[in-house]
C-alpha cells in the first residue's frame, strides 16, 4: 500500500477519526471483500485539500448504468474517481467523507469501463471528518502505468479492431444478432483457467485468451458497447462462490448474459474432450431471471431492471421452447431435425412444471419413434443417439448418430 499523507484543513488544531479501508481480494478468480479500521489523530497544521480536475463528457457517462444508480453528489465522486483512475493518480481526494461508500463507487467505476484494465481493484481510502467538512483521500493500485500501459491499450484496440471488423459485426443488425455474435466468439476464443494473468481485467480475456468469470464478462461487456448494445457487469454468486456475468438490453427488454456458464469448458468436471456439437452451452444467451435464479445470485449492492421477457431467448428464437408438452410440435421438430441430419436436437422448458409433465413422454415416446424414423430413412438396422437430461435447467438434449 502506498505511504498516506496526513492532511488537514490549515491553521487549526483538531482531532480526526481517520477510517482507513482497505479492499482485499476475494475467491473463485472475482475480487470482491474489505477490511477496515478506525483509528484517531490530532494535529495541529495541515494544508487544504486539493480536488481533481474532472473532464468526463456527460454523453460517456449517459448509458453507464452503475452510474445512473447514483445521487448527484456521488456522481461527482464517481467523476473525479475515472478521471484520477485514467491519470494514473496516486492520491484522488473526493468531498465525501463515508470512505467505504467512495470504495464501492470506485468498484462502480471499473463495473462500468471495462476497458481500465491497469488497476487491480485494491484501493486505500482515508476519510477525514473535520468541522466545517471533509472530505476522503482515495489511493487506487495500479499494475500498469506509463509506456506499458500504452502498449497494451494498443493491443486492445487492435485485438477490438480485428474481432469487430473481421464480419463487419457494426453493420449486423438486429441487437440480438450482435450479442449472439459476441457470446460465441467470447466462448470460442478465451479459455478459462484458474490462475490465468491479468484474469480481473479486459486483456486476460480479450489478448491473452485465458481467463476467469471477470475477464469473461469484462471481454463482453467491452465488445458489446464497441457495438451499440447496452451492456453492464453484474456480481453475485454461483454454488456458493462470487462470480461475474452481464446484464444485456435487447430491442427494449433486459436478459442476463453469461458467457462463463455458456463455455462447457468451465463446466466439465472429468477433464475429456468437448464433442463439437457441445462446445457453446446457449442457456445463458438472453435469459430471464427466473431461468437465471436458478443457479445464479445477485449481489444486493443495487437494484437491477427486471428481466421477465423471453422473446430474445436462444431457444425461443430456435423454435425449441416449450411452455407446456406439445406433442404435434414436438414431433415436427424432430422429425425436420432428423432430416436435415442435424445432430442435435433440444428441449427447453420455461420451468419444472412444464418439463416434468413432458419428460418421459418425451424420452420413451417421441424420441423413440424419432429414432425408428432416422434408422429407416438411413438404411440402418438400429439407430443410436444419447442424451442429456437436465431438471436444473429445465432441458433434454438429444445428439444423433447417422452412421
């Protein structure tokens, strides 16, 4: 941590209750957690605060939806935080004298701009409380400055620059199209591990290719606001551990967005190969909360849009969403499915109620028959196929064999 300087306002002598917080790190590759201490001193000089100059364009900060959750008086915080934080500023004094609040609008500050990838999200803040007023001296870490911060700001650019321009993804319309876009490049391209460098920040994910939960979401968020798309970071936690994902507006309607749970590579627990037809899992492209909630949580920071609407829901858009057991449409998707030769088939239900009235209807009935279908029209003696059969998430997932 860097050394504080005691500053006070100047020719009195008072006594401060000087509250030291200082975030610490936290598990499961999200930082998250602090520590804090309160500790009195008198002193008898100081000199008067000096505020940083603030240059941030109302139209950057408009759509930032941390942002928006905030009074006018912490919006100002906010502003001078991101522009101290883009200086590189050792010492930040902001006129607020709650330090963990300033520490939390700094966490704000990087949920919103994931492309401030040179600080580590530890930070020391002071908070003098003094008559007539106060204010909190604000001491972020940084891990990269100067000439390599340059450089690896270039690699981003350029990085955005190819992903983006390699389809012309700005002229790809409508909004759903451009997260789908994004959601299987991320999962493509970065590969999650544990102890992956920069893993909190854009470039672990974005340059390098390896990263955890943040560096997923970060990535995503970034290429997604490149594009136009309202796009934030969201925290909470998943089997009991912090974990990061996003928060998408489509045509209107807000959907969560997760491209951590999306990657079976994170999920796969025996360590085999991924066949080719499993390598994306859309259950987190465009969901709704209730889908959401059942293997995620939110932190309870702030309040966040509701996400009720289902009409941009990967399987709602493929035509295999089922509120209830629907028999003829059923069959009809089975049987297109089967000869067009596609190698899987998949059976999403808008919740328990609906999947377990259609399960073994569906497992002992349709696809059975289905099967039959492909042995015949495939000149096969038997036909083979697997299955996937999930009540968590409310789903049955068939994969075909032609041969």
């Amino acid at each position: 941590m860097r050394k504080r300087e005691n500053r006070f306002l100047k020719g009195c002598v008072v006594l401060c209750v000087i509250l030291i917080l200082a975030v610490a790190a936290g598990l499961a590759g999200l930082f998250r957690g602090s520590v804090s201490t309160v500790k009195e001193r008198t002193a008898s000089s100081a000199e008067q605060p000096v505020f940083q100059e603030v240059e941030i364009p109302a139209e950057e900060v408009a759509e930032k939806f941390y942002y928006s959750t905030l009074s006018e008086e912490e919006q100002q915080v906010y502003q001078a935080v991101l522009q101290g934080v883009r200086n590189n500023s050792e010492t930040i004094n902001v006129e607020m004298t709650d330090a963990k609040r300033v520490n939390q609008i700094y966490e704000f500050v990087l949920n919103d701009f994931p492309d401030i990838f040179w600080c580590s999200g530890a930070a020391e803040t002071t908070a003098y409380q003094i008559p007539g007023g106060g204010y909190s001296e604000f001491c972020p870490e940084y891990t990269y400055e100067g000439e390599q911060k340059e450089q690896m700001q270039a690699q981003i650019e350029a990085e955005a620059e190819a992903i983006l321009g390699a389809a012309d993804v700005s002229q790809i319309d409508p909004e759903y199209d451009r997260i789908r876009y994004v959601y299987e490049y991320v999962i493509r391209s970065v590969d999650y591990v544990e102890n992956a460098s920069d893993s909190q920040n854009l470039y672990s994910a974005l340059v390098n290719k390896e990263s955890v939960c943040a560096g997923y979401a970060r990535e995503t968020q970034y290429l997604l606001e490149r594009l136009g798309v309202f796009c934030t970071y969201v925290t909470g936690t998943t089997r009991g551990q912090p974990h990061a994902w996003n928060l998408v507006r489509c045509d209107g309607n807000y959907y969560y967005v997760d491209t951590t749970w999306g990657d079976p590579v994170f999920l796969q627990t025996d360590g085999g190969s991924i066949p080719e037809e499993q390598q994306i899992q859309y259950d987190y492209l465009c969901c709704s909360e209730q889908e959401l909630f059942r293997t995620h949580e939110l932190d309870a920071d702030v309040t966040f849009p509701s996400c009720t609407a289902v009409n941009d829901n990967y399987y709602v858009r493929e035509g295999c969403y089922y509120q209830r057991f629907d028999q003829d449409r059923m069959q009809k998707q089975l049987n297109e499915e089967i000869s067009s030769k596609e190698p899987v088939s998949v059976f999403k239900f808008s919740g328990q109620s609906a999947y377990e009235e259609s399960r073994d209807r569906l497992m002992n009935g349709l696809i059975r028959d289905a099967a039959s279908i492909l042995a015949q029209q495939n000149g096969l003696s038997s036909a083979r196929y697997s299955y996937q059969d999930d009540p968590v998430l409310c789903k049955i997932t068939v994969y075909w064999q032609y041969e």
